[in-house]
C-alpha cells in the first residue's frame, strides 16, 4: 500500500479520537463552571462562552508559530505536540476548584492545539492533486464520528460516573491519539526552502487568480465555525429551561449536540459527489441558505426534540459546508501555495470557534436564549451575500480573461 494511504488511515484514527475526545466535553462545559460556583444566568453564559472561546484563541494566535514550525520539523512533530500536550491541560482540568483555574487551563489547551487542522495538512500535502478531494472528505468523516460519539459518550459519563472523570477519560483519548501518530505515521522527506525562496504573504496572495475569492472563502470558514459555535454555550442551559424537571440533562444535552453529526456523515460524501457534477460552490451557497432557514427556525422551538429535529435536519447542510469551502480552496490555489493557503484558512476556522462562543454568550445574557439562533440566521445571511459577490466577480474575471 502508498505510503499516503497508510498515512490517511492513521491520521483518520488519530483524528477520531481527538474529535471524540474534545466533543465529549462541550456539551456540560457550562454544567461544569456551574459545579465550579458561578450561578446567576448572566455570569454562567458569559463564563460558559470565555471558557469556550479561549481556547480557540490562543489557538488563532499561535497557530502561524506551529505552522512555521511544522515547516522547518515536520508536521508529525505537530501532531505529536499537539496530541500530548493536549491530554495534559485536559487531565489537569479535572482537578480545577474555580473558574479561574479552568479558564487557564483552557487557554493552556489552546496553546498545545491543533491536531486535526494539522493532520489535514499531512495528508493535503501527500496526496496525489488529483484525489485531494476525496481524500481530505475522508478524513473529515473521521472528525464528524468523533463529533457523534463524544457528546454522546461525555453525557453518558457525567450522568453516571461525574463531571470530573470525563476530563480523565478524555486525556485516555488523547493519549491513544498521542501513540497512533508516533507508532504508525510515517513523514517522509521535506524540500528545503530557503528565506529567499519563501513567499511573503503579500506574494501568496499575488500568485493566486482570485485572491478577493480566497479571502470569501477564508471568512465563509469563520462563519462556518461562528455558527456551530454560538449555540454551545447555551445548549445546557437552554434544553434545562424547556424541561426543568428533567434529570439527565447532560445526557439529553449530548444527543442533542450529536445529531448534526449524524446527519453530517450520511451527507457529506453524497453531496462532495454531486458537487463534482454540478459545482461545489453551487452546493455551498445552497447549504448555507438552508442553515439560514434552519436557524430562524430553532428560535421558535418548545420543546427538546424539536431543537433536536432542527439540528439533526442542519446537519445535512452542515456535512457539506467545510469539506466545500476546502475543495474550492484547493482548485483556485497552486502547489506552490496550497500548505500556505490551508494555514490562513485555520487562522479563520480558530477565528471562528472564538467570535461564535462569544455571540452567543453574549447575546444569550443581553436578550435570551432564543436570540442567539436569530442572531446567527443574520450572520449566516450576511456571508451568503458577500459570498455571492465574490463568486460572481470570480465568473466576471473567468470570462473577461478567457475573452482575450
């Protein structure tokens, strides 16, 4: 077998269980600085969305310092690092006694993150172009089965065994991680690229045909990620104000995150597929529009399972949106610039993960839960408009050249 496809099955193990791993622990996160003592409606929302959010941002910050050190060391050392590291802030948030303490020992897991957007890049950069596609919607399925199973197994476990035992669990599952990438993850050779022969970022941008597309795409990314991100702080905390009474909330909470995943899994391959016959960026802005839809939609729910049928119904659109966005990133960028091009677009995704926690929270302790879904409608909206400028300037630029 290729040594690319040895390393695809590998990162794909490795990319479940870090993708199990970390779920697990958003959907009680909120529950958890609540067992910490923080009580009153505004202060859980807005601790709930900074211990999410500052994470994703010293990850956003850092993140062009591992991606040059990746260049120089090798991807796999990033993986290693990220893996290890990883299992340790989480282990360490286990014995947390205050807010305080968790909120650092979250910004610690932002700083040794990163594994998945780099084990993308392993397999983007050893993969013949041509099967670049399919390969990287394989290896997000990896990802989207850690999302199903992680809220799934973390809700299960803080009903029955605690809050605090899931963070040990989840370091288990790094650690697992940790020793699929050293054992059998293989790297081979990496050209040598002097500071001379280094493209500025200036320079990235000049060597592409539709730099203005890029830029859309890389802020598509953000708003991709906002959205699955503004509902995880309140998703708790909202499921316990529809059904007061219930008893296994985590659990509840946790299926109620995991059914976009399902969805996810069974859409993104079908509609990767149709979007080779009929144009990804036709099933991008499609699948955005239905989120739109689904968004006004969950603000008006009244029951658990209703916001379940909603999300499990946005996890269609939701399977088809990144891979989307990274297989048109791959079309409109060279060789020469790919590895450059999918760091920027990391930098957004981290972004992202930062401003969706923060809106959400902070919409939820101004107005009410049920905004936040409105709140993300109007952002979802407002990227299909720019959007759709951009692809359109793209088709305008296509054709005044293919004129000449």
């Amino acid at each position: 077998m290729e040594s690319w496809k040895v390393n695809l099955i590998s990162v794909w193990f490795g990319c479940f269980f870090t993708g199990l791993a970390i779920s697990q622990i958003l959907p009680f996160l909120p529950l958890y600085v609540s067992q910490l003592g923080v009580t009153s409606h505004e202060a859980l929302s807005m601790w709930s969305g900074l211990t999410f959010s500052v994470t994703f941002l010293v990850s956003a910050i850092v993140s062009p310092m591992w991606g040059s050190l990746a260049d120089r060391k090798g991807r796999k050392l990033m993986l290693l690092r990220a893996s290890l590291g990883m299992a340790i802030a989480i282990l360490l948030q286990a014995f947390a006694t205050n807010v305080w303490q968790l909120f650092f020992l979250r910004a610690v897991m932002g700083l040794t993150s990163g594994y998945i957007p780099n084990a993308m890049a392993l397999v983007a950069s050893q993969v013949p172009r041509e099967r670049s596609g399919w390969a990287l919607s394989t290896l997000s399925t990896a990802q989207i089965g850690g999302v199903i199973g992680g809220p799934l197994l973390g809700g299960f476990l803080a009903d029955h065994v605690g809050l605090r035992a899931v963070f040990i669990i989840t370091a288990i599952l790094l650690v697992v991680s940790f020793l699929v990438t050293l054992f059998l993850i293989k790297e081979g050779g990496r050209p040598v690229i002097s500071k001379a022969e280094r493209l500025s970022g200036k320079a990235v941008f000049a060597s592409l045909p539709y730099p203005g597309l890029m830029i859309s795409l890389f802020v598509t990314t953000m708003v991709i990620q906002l959205c699955n991100g503004s509902v995880g702080p309140i998703l708790a905390l909202f499921i316990k104000s529809m059904e007061p009474e219930s008893t296994n909330i985590a659990f509840l909470s946790g299926m109620i995150a995991a059914v976009p995943g399902v969805s996810a899994l069974i859409s993104a391959p079908r509609l990767g597929k149709l979007g080779d016959r009929i144009g990804t960026a036709r099933i991008l802005m499609a699948t955005l529009i239905v989120a739109v839809v689904l968004f006004f939609a969950m603000s008006f729910v009244t029951s658990p399972l209703q916001l379940g049928v909603l999300r499990f119904l946005l996890g269609f659109a939701d399977g088809a949106m990144l891979p989307a966005v990274q297989t048109l990133l791959v079309k409109y960028s060279s060789d020469q610039v790919t590895g450059r091009i999918f760091g920027y677009n990391q930098s957004f995704m981290y972004l992202g993960n930062v401003a969706g926690p923060l809106i959400g929270a902070s919409v939820s302790a101004m107005a009410g839960f049920r905004w936040v879904f409105a709140a993300t409608a109007i952002v979802v909206l407002i990227n299909i408009i720019q959007l759709a400028i951009a692809l359109r300037r793209r088709r305008q630029m296509a054709e005044a050249r293919s004129a000449r």
